[in-house]
C-alpha cells in the first residue's frame, strides 16, 4: 500500500524532500504516507515512471512563523513515518488517497481509452467558515491577550500572527496564498485533466462545454479556475458555470441534496445535526487530557475550554491551507493527531456519511444522472463536472459503498482499522471521477465498455465488481448495481417530506 514518489537522488535533494512542510512545494500528486502504521514507499521507479516535481522550490509569506519559540511536539511533520496532511480531516489541502486503492496509476488499463468522465468534486481550499472563524477569533483574542500564555507549546506566539487579514470578506472563500492554495490547487486540477483527456477537447474547439456548480462563491470560483486550467482563456468562448441554487425548493434538481432534503434538515435527532451530538460524546474523551497537559504547561491561571482545543486543530488546518506551514500542528503529538482525525471521521459518517440513516436517499440525486448518462453513452458528450461541498458529496460515496464499515464508528474510542478516512475522501478540492472505458484486448476483439472510480487519484474498486481491466466494473454490470442501490434507497421525496410537484430527479446535466 503506498504512492510512487520521487526518487531523491542526492543528498541536496534529499534534504529538499524532508523540508516540504517549512516552505517547500512538493507536487500534491507526491504526498505521501499517512503515519507510523504506513511503510514509506518505495523509491526503486523506473525514469519514465518517476513523478514528475515541480521547479517551484520556495515560498514567502509575509507574517508567517519563523520556526523559532516553539516546544514541538512534532504532530506537524511531514516525513517517511508520518504525513500531518493526512490527518486533517477535511480542513487541509488536497492529498492523494492511498488507503484501499487499487493504484495510484491515472492512466488507463492497457488496452483501453476512456470515451467520458463525471466528476463530483469539493471546492478548492478555503478560509474557516463563519462559524469555525468565529471560534478561533476567539481563542486567538484569547491568547493574545497575555504574554504569560506565549510559552510551552504557544512560545511560537511571539513572532506569529494570525494569517486572515479581512475575515468578513476571507471568511469561507478559496484562499489565495501559498503553495496549497485554492486557486492554485483548482486552476492546477484543470491543468491535470486537460494532460489527461486531451483527446476528448475538440481540436479546433469548435464545443463549449458546461460545467455546474452550487450557488456558494467558493463553489463558484472553483468551477472557474478549473474550466480556465482545462479550458483556457477567454474562459467564456470555451465553457460556462451553470449556476444551480441551494434551496429546498430545488428537491432532487440540485447539487446539494441536503438542502432540497427538508426532513433531513428539520430531524433533530437523526438528521443533519445527528452528527453534532456524536462529536460532542467523543471530544469528551480525547480533548479533556489533552486540555489538561496544555494547562500544566501554562499554569493554573490560564483557563482554555475544549471548544479551544479543538479550534487549535482546525487553525493547524486552515494556516497551511493559506501559508503552507503552521506551527499550531506541532503543538499536537501524533496520538492527539489521530483523535482530530477521527473526530473529524466520526463527524462526517454521522453527518451526512454512511451511519446518517438519510445518507441513501441524499446520495440519489447525481448518481441516478450519471448513471443514465453512461447508459446513453459519449454521444451525450464528454465531460460532466459538478462542483459542491463535502456533505453532499459525502452521500454518494455512502451509497456507492466503496468505504463504509461494517459498524458504526464508536464514540468512545478510536476505530482503528475504520475504511471510512475524511482526509482521503474529502479533503478541500477533493473529487470523485467516474471515467467511462472503452476497451480491446486485441486487434481482432470486441471493444467493451467498462467503468472505472477515481477518489483523489486513488483508484478504487466497485464493490461486487472488478471483472474488467485493471479491476474496472464492466459497464452493464455498474448500471445493474446502480439501479439496485437507487431502488433500496427509496423515494427520495417521499423520504424527504417534499410535496408531489417537487423535482424529483436532476435535470440540468446536458451538454448541447
């Protein structure tokens, strides 16, 4: 289990290597392992199968810490036993799944031409929302209010300041800074896939091409670096972002199932907030020590509630998303890292995941579209990319089963061997391909059609179907799954309280 990486030739670059958290760009495609239970990789590749590094070597950041005045727990490092990016859950940048994948190869089998590709992604790397910003305001006011608390594990204090210049108008926007930036890592995914599929764009581009995004300015924004990455410019002659609105009254027609779900929003118990309950259970159980060791360090007259623990995390996330670097990473130990982690797993099961019993019914919407788009073929067009935020992604990989446990995660302890992993599935900027083949295993044989998942560029397989080339699902065999998953899942107005004139399907993913 692991990622193919660059070969570190000398030892300068070795050294380059080791360094990437403190300033360094390393190609997103080459982050690698996630912690002490992975093994590194292996470096022995061949030339031509080496990755490819980017020139980029260095980045400033005005403002940003120093490395000095810190007591590091080294939580934030990023090496061959252990990756922070990894353990983010869902609040860093982009990284490519490794666990349960079946390679990290994005080429096709041999033998094979992909003909049309689906895309459901999240949004770009962004600032905190207004509710998280809200928090870390706090604690930041909090601690910058003493110079008594600028010691310990917060002796970094002294020379850091916080990284959000204008948090009414940075709040929940792509950040725009820095190696893992949002705009960077959006336009950059643009750029991958029109590497990847360049002969699905028209040569003399003669198509405009649609692409669809949730009505949320992140959302927005990214659906338009992407194009621009995978388009070029003027943006506007060769593809256009359909706006779809995040309202109830869109039923089924939208990308944000869990706004067009009113049920889901208005059950308290099991709903949307079903999710919030669960964490609180688990905080008690991992935050309090670590609360109790950070005020030992800063002494009895400080008071830090657990709310700011866990704001602490987030900051880790959110900074290295703007700066690439953040010492509130090393103020964790990599055990108090894996609680984060699975807190942040835990969250998003119950929220919207595989252990939110409305999970089924929300994942309907985009996965009955594109099913009916692969049975209809290339003919429909080539390229079908939706841009929306993690909980409403979240539900199609739920249903699809390709990462759900066989019991729900408990709250008071940590799963260990879970397949359900936030980071790896959605990370900021993290996407599901759902790539069309069609292949032939000789000059004189028939030419079949397969399907083949893409979950960061991981592949991954369908459960209950890897008979095609290099595990893929033959196509007839997918829609046959497909249908039976949407038919155990029920009626999604039904299930939703929606009246009878409500949509009850997608209509707006139509090339013309």
């Amino acid at each position: 289990m692991g990622i193919k990486r660059v070969p570190c030739i000398t030892t300068a670059v070795a050294l380059v290597c080791s360094l990437l958290f403190f300033g360094f760009l390393w190609d997103t495609s080459s982050r690698l392992s996630t912690g002490p239970k992975y093994a590194p990789p292996s470096t022995e590749l061949p030339y031509g199968l080496a990755t490819i590094a980017t020139s980029w070597t260095s980045w400033f950041s005005p403002g940003a810490w120093t490395g000095q005045n810190i007591a590091a727990k080294n939580g934030g490092k990023i090496d061959s036993t252990w990756n922070i990016l990894y353990h983010l859950g869902g609040v860093g940048p982009w990284i490519q799944k490794i666990d349960d994948v079946i390679t990290n190869d994005v080429g096709p089998p041999d033998g094979c031409t992909v003909q049309q590709v689906h895309m459901l992604s999240r949004h770009g790397e962004r600032y905190p929302t207004v509710s998280a910003g809200a928090r870390i305001l706090d604690l930041v006011g909090r601690l910058n209010s003493s110079t008594l608390l600028h010691k310990g594990s917060f002796g970094f204090l002294s020379d850091w300041s916080f990284f959000i210049e204008d948090p009414e108008t940075q709040f929940e926007q792509l950040t725009s800074t820095g190696p893992y930036s949002g705009t960077l890592e959006t336009f950059s995914t643009g750029v991958k896939f029109r590497t990847r599929y360049p002969h699905l764009i028209p040569k003399n581009r003669s198509r405009k091409f649609k692409l669809w995004a949730s009505q949320s300015d992140r959302v927005i924004a990214t659906a338009k670096y992407f194009a621009t990455g995978m388009f070029g410019l003027p943006l506007e002659d060769y593809a256009t972002v359909e706006v779809i609105p995040e309202t109830l009254e869109r039923g089924a027609n939208t990308l944000t199932p869990s706004d067009g779900c009113g049920r889901y929003r208005q059950d308290e118990e099991f709903g949307h907030n079903y999710a919030e309950s669960k964490l609180a259970e688990f905080q008690k159980f991992y935050l309090i020590p670590i609360r109790e060791r950070l005020l030992n360090e800063l002494g009895a007259h400080v008071d830090l509630s657990t709310e700011n623990i866990y704001s602490m995390h987030e900051l880790c996330g959110f900074e290295t998303t703007a700066r690439g670097r953040s010492p509130w990473c090393d103020v964790f130990t990599e055990s108090e890292w894996q609680s984060f982690e699975y807190a942040r797993d835990m969250y998003h099961s119950y929220r919207s995941g595989p252990d939110n019993k409305y999970s089924p019914v929300l994942g309907i919407p985009w996965l009955n579209a594109t099913s009916k788009l692969l049975e209809a073929g290339p003919a429909t067009g080539s390229f079908f990319f939706s841009f929306s935020h993690d909980s409403d992604i979240i539900p199609t990989y739920a249903m699809l089963g390709l990462f759900n446990d066989d019991q729900p995660l408990p709250t008071d302890r940590i799963l260990e061997d879970r397949r359900w992993r936030t980071s790896q599935v959605v990370p900021m900027g993290g996407r599901l391909v759902i790539e069309s083949l069609v292949c032939q295993s000789g000059p004189q044989t028939e030419k079949k059609q397969y399907v083949r998942l893409n979950v960061n560029d991981g592949m991954v397989a369908m459960p209950g179907c890897t008979g095609g080339p290099g595990k893929s699902c033959p196509l007839n065999e997918f829609l046959e799954l497909i249908r039976s998953k949407l038919s155990k899942a029920g009626d999604f107005k039904k299930t939703c309280g929606l009246p009878d004139d409500a949509p009850d399907h997608i209509s707006f993913l139509q090339q013309d």
